[in-house]
C-alpha cells in the first residue's frame, strides 16, 4: 500500500501532504449524504490522509466532521483518533467586519469547538474579506490570545497577500501557516508571498490545484465552453485559464501533462498536483473529493516523481503563459471586478437565516 507523505507543520503537528477537503461536502456540489459522507472519510483517514479541511462558512461540514470523528474514536480507538487533524477557518462575514469585536470571535471559535466535538482546534485559518475594514490585526491577535487560553493549537491565515502576512507576523502572531490558490495555472504565491514564508517556517496548505477539475482528461482536446459552467468553482477557474494565456494555450498545458502522465502510469490531475507539491514552501495540497472514488488516485500523489525531461516538458509551455496580476487573492478582493463579482461574502449570515 502505498505511503502517505506527511509534513511537521509545527512541533507535534503533523499533517498528511494530501489533505480532504470538505468545500464539497456543503450542499453546492450535489445532495450529500450523511452516513456516506462519514465512511468515506474513514476510508481516508485509514489509507493515511489524516488531515481534514473545513471551515465555518461551509454549510454542515464541521458538524460532518465532529461525527466523523467520533466514529473514528469508537471505531479506531483515541490512539488513532489523536493522529487526525481537522483544519477549519474563521471567515468573518463582510456586513460585520466593521465594529467586528473579540466576544464575536471567540463566539465563531466556540461554534467551531462544538460543531466539531473537540477541546482544541488544530488550525484556525483566517480570513478577511476587506482590507478597508481595520479590525483584521486586532482579529489575529485575539485568535493568538485563544490559542494561549487553550481553545486553538496553531494559527494560520487563508488568502491574505503578503503585506498583510508580514504585518501580522511583526505583530508577534505566530503564524504556521498560508491557505492560498496555487497551480500550475497560478502562481501568485511565489512572488513574494513564498519568502516571507521560508523567512518565519510557514508553509502553504494549497487550494484549487487542479483548477476545479479543468486540469484534467475531461477538458483535454474539448472546445472552449461558451454555455453556463455547471458551477461556480469552474466559472472562478474559467477566469483564471483566460488570464493564464486563453484556452489554446490551455489545451498546450494539458496535452504536455498527458504526456507526463501516460509515463508515469498516472492522470493530469495528479500530475499537476504532484508539481504544486514540489513547489518551495507548500506543505500540502488540498483535494476536493466528494466520495472516496478518487482516493487511489489521491494516494497516488505520493508515488509520482517527476523528473528533469518531465518538468522541462511542462516548463516549455508555461513559458508562453502570462503571470496573473497582483498578489495572493488580489484579483478576487475587488468586489467589482471580473474575479470578486462571483465570490458570496456573508455565508454565516446565509445559514443563519
């Protein structure tokens, strides 16, 4: 069987490199059920993808998540459910950012405590949504306050740029961590962002390494899609392709990656994960999977090794590409433009109503 590569994210936290995440596991990507959704994620963690990515604002996967983990115990034992990780984030809805005060917080983190069944939470992952509202340092250091009380282990943040990061870390934050967009289609992230993180030992959790499904066989030798998109994760990733360099220069991408691919007996997917996770700094990528159908696969990541003829193969397409502009998140922070018009701000709000 194959081996789960792990990573040392802070002392005694360990984290596997491939990490579940559970943004599809919250009612947008199709009905999910719960008993299934719960041995699927036995399944994983038994194969050694041990860490489980949630967050406050995905509908009903943190109370997912704190049954899963019961299971786990009763099933494996306190032991093995000791090894489990479960990282959520703290997303504050924008209509509250202003006046935004710390009994909030800590009322956000005590929701998170109970949906998820625990004493402690491994990793809060913040995020904000607008950097014109000023309470963003005053919110990490009261997240840095609850982790000394003993409600968070490790702090980490979630699409905040580089100037923002350095900030809170001249705060004395103890930042372990960056949740970001990185792939092969996306690279903002090692712009500046990668060395502030080699600098203070943060590593990158990366999110949308497969651009959504459309780094894959499905989209290989297809034309461009001119009707709706099914979702609004391939809407979002569709803007990244047109800003990569357009969709032939796209097709150019994934006919190298098959190449790959084919050699090492994998799929592009993997392939354009596996070079995410050779990249500096990142600690792990994190797979949307809604069933365990792609968990071989998912495993597989660990087994591929690419090498120089592979890499110059992928590096002599991406040489035609254009950077993305701006920082990390850049694009998506203006509510006005093309990337912000499709984001959805106030989540917790949505669910409480």
């Amino acid at each position: 069987m194959t081996k789960m590569e792990t990573h040392v994210l802070k002392d005694d936290h360990v984290i596997s490199r491939v990490i579940r995440g559970g943004w599809q596991l919250a009612g947008g990507h199709g009905a999910v059920d719960r008993d299934t959704a719960i041995d699927d994620m036995v399944a994983f963690a038994d194969a050694g993808i041990t860490t489980f990515d949630c967050a406050d604002i995905y509908t009903g996967v943190e109370e997912l998540i704190g049954a899963f983990r019961e299971r786990y115990r009763d099933l494996r034992g306190e032991d093995a459910l000791s090894r489990i990780c479960v990282h959520t984030k703290l997303v504050p809805d924008l209509d509250r950012l202003i006046g935004l005060d710390r009994a909030h917080v800590e009322e956000l983190v005590d929701r998170s405590l109970s949906r998820l069944r625990c004493e402690r939470l491994d990793l809060v992952q913040f995020h904000w949504w607008d950097y014109n509202a000023p309470g963003w340092l005053d919110v990490a250091l009261w997240l840095k306050e609850l982790r000394e009380a003993g409600k968070i282990r490790n702090i980490g943040v979630t699409n905040f740029d580089s100037d923002h990061v350095a900030a809170m870390l001249a705060a004395g934050v103890p930042l372990v961590s960056a949740q970001v967009q990185y792939s092969l289609l996306d690279t903002r992230p090692a712009k500046r962002l990668a060395g502030i993180a080699h600098d203070n030992g943060m590593s990158f959790l990366c999110y949308g390494t497969v651009a959504g499904g459309f780094l894959s066989e499905k989209w290989l030798g297809q034309a461009e899609p001119v009707a709706d998109l099914e979702n609004r994760s391939l809407v979002k990733y569709k803007l990244i392709i047109e800003d990569f360099g357009g969709w032939d220069l796209f097709q150019a991408l994934l006919a190298a990656l098959k190449q790959v691919a084919d050699k090492h007996g994998t799929d592009i997917a993997s392939v354009a994960s596996r070079c995410v996770l050779d990249r500096d700094q990142v600690g792990a990528v994190i797979v949307g999977a809604r069933n365990r159908a792609h968990l071989p696969s998912n495993l597989g990541l660990c087994e591929i090794a690419l090498d120089a003829d592979d890499r110059a193969q992928i590096a002599e397409v991406l040489a035609s590409a254009r950077e993305l502009d701006g920082d990390v998140y850049t694009l998506e922070r203006d509510r006005h433009g093309r990337h912000g018009r499709i984001m959805k701000y106030n989540l917790n709000d949505e669910k409480a109503a």
